[in-house]
C-alpha cells in the first residue's frame, strides 16, 4: 500500500524556498535550509490532501486559491511543533507561583485593583496557561471570588487550541504534575485526565498569529507573559517585533517569561533580568 507522502514529488530547493518564504512571511517562523528535510514531509501531505501535483501548484494555491486562509491554518497545524506539558520547566512555574504572583496579589490588595491579566501566547495544546491556573487558584485561595482573573492562551494552530479548550489529557502530560494536584485539579475519565472546570473556567483561547500587529496590540495590560519554546524557529528581525509588542503588552513592572533556554540578547535591552533560583525572568523595568 502506497503512503500518502510516497504520491508526492520530490520537493526540490528553489520549490522549498519559495514556501518557506512564504511560511515567514505569514507567521514569522523561518526554517533554514537545514529543515528541508524535516518540512518535506509535511509539506508532501498537505500537497496530496488537497490533491495537488506539484510544489508550484501548491504554492499558488497557497498564495491566491479561494482557499488559502484555510489552507495557510491546515498548514500552520502541520508545521507547527507543540510540545508542551503542565508544570513544564518547574524553577520557572515557582518563580511565577511563589514569587512573583504574590507580589502581585499583595500590590493589587493594597491598590484595591483585584485583577489579574496573564497571558500564554503559544500555549499549544492548553497544558501551559492550565498550570498557570493552578497556581492562581493556589495562591488566592478563598479570596478569588474578590478578583477578576483573565488567563489569555493563544496559538497560531487552530487544531491545537481545539484540543487545549477541552482540556483531556494522556499520562504523559502530567508527567510533571505532583498527584497531590492531579487529584485537586483533574477527573481521571478512561484513562484520560480532564481538567477541572474551576481551572478551566479561568482560562480564554484564541487564535493568534504574533506576527499579527492588530492581534498584538489588542492585548494590553498585561502583568504576565509567558511565552516559552515559542519564538525559537523566529528570526531575528520577528522576535525583534514580537518582543517589542510584548514590552507594550505588560503593564510597568511587568514580567514576560521565555523558554529557559532562549534569550533576549540582541533582541531587546528594555527589559530588566531578574533572577530567581534556576530560573531568570524579565521584567519591564
Ligand atoms: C513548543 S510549543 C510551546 C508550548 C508552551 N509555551 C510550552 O513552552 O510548553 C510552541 C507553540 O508555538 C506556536 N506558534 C508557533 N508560531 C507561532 C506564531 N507565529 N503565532 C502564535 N503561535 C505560534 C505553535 O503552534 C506551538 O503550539
């Protein structure tokens, strides 16, 4: 039996440029000639799911097919890579937990502003802007019907936002998760971990292309940014932007988390590094 992939053609070097131009175009995520390979694949099902013959039909069909917006997103759901898993990186999540959100309760208490605006952007398949809910719920306790909590979780993948707003997990996405909160927080379903609504309910998704100005700019007010393992197929001149918009997004004294092992260097001197232990998160100074 033939694979899907084994129908298509070869996908030659000038034909993979033109795409991945285009991929970077629309979302910012560039893959270097190095990832030929790795993109071959995927480019190869989306070219025979839509019953195409060759790269260049593709390529236009991408570019002017009445279909394309919903071409680009099938695609975006194929290229995209979302691991992800609660409690991911645990130094960062207790920096966020036991550091800096009481500081931020404890301000707000004192201003008399009770609520609190955290964002996920690239939050995959919801585990990310979950464990942020937990550890809001931790640390405000009895007092969280006195504050008005927003967690935005956003993604370029529409596939991958469907499966995070219903909130069915594996084992191997709570492989992090302590069991004293996997019996708090989750309902064990067949086998599967279903997040509990009063986690669930904190949390809104949306879909969102950062590399989209409009998008970005309606996303103000923010005391937290959580954007990690997310701009590492960005070059330098759409992590410039996408950061920039991020500085514009957190309220002063804000603070915008990235993967422990991405930095701002080169990217951005506005923001302030703050340490914590294993863990280092900038602040808008
Ligand atoms: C590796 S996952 C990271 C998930 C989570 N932040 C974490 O660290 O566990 C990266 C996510 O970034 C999303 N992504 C990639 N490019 C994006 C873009 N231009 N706009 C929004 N999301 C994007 C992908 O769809 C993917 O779900």
């Amino acid at each position: 039996m033939m694979t899907q992939t084994a129908q298509a053609p070869k996908l030659a070097d000038d034909k993979f440029r033109t795409i991945r131009d285009l991929i970077y175009e629309k979302s910012g995520m560039y893959f270097g000639d190095g990832k030929k390979y790795l993109m071959e694949s995927r480019l190869a099902r989306r070219l025979v799911a839509r019953g195409l013959k060759t790269y260049d039909e593709y390529y236009y069909f991408l570019k002017y097919d009445p279909k394309r917006a919903e071409e680009i997103n099938r695609l975006f759901d194929e290229i995209t890579i979302n691991e992800t898993s609660f409690f991911r990186n645990p130094p960062q999540l207790e920096a966020f937990g036991k550091k800096i959100l009481p500081g931020i309760v404890a301000d707000k208490e004192k201003s008399g502003a009770r609520n609190l605006r955290i964002w996920s952007a690239g939050c995959s398949s919801g585990e990310e802007p979950y464990t942020l809910g937990i550890y809001i719920l931790e640390a405000l306790k009895f007092s969280l019907p006195k504050w008005k909590v927003e967690i935005h979780a956003s993604d370029l993948s529409k596939e991958i936002l469907q499966k995070a707003k219903n909130g069915v997990y594996g084992d191997n996405a709570l492989r992090n998760t302590a069991p004293s909160y996997q019996s708090r927080y989750f309902v064990q379903v067949n086998g599967m971990y279903a997040i509990r609504d009063e986690v669930k309910k904190l949390v809104r998704f949306q879909q969102i292309n950062l590399t989209d100005k409009v998008k970005m700019r309606s996303m103000r007010g923010m005391d937290v940014i959580f954007c990690r393992n997310v701009l590492i197929y960005f070059d330098m001149e759409s992590k410039k932007q996408v950061i920039a918009h991020f500085y514009d997004n957190l309220n002063p004294g804000g603070y915008l988390f990235i993967g422990h092992s991405e930095s701002l260097h080169g990217v951005s001197k506005a923001f302030k590094l703050v340490h914590f232990p294993k863990a280092m998160v900038y602040q808008k100074a």
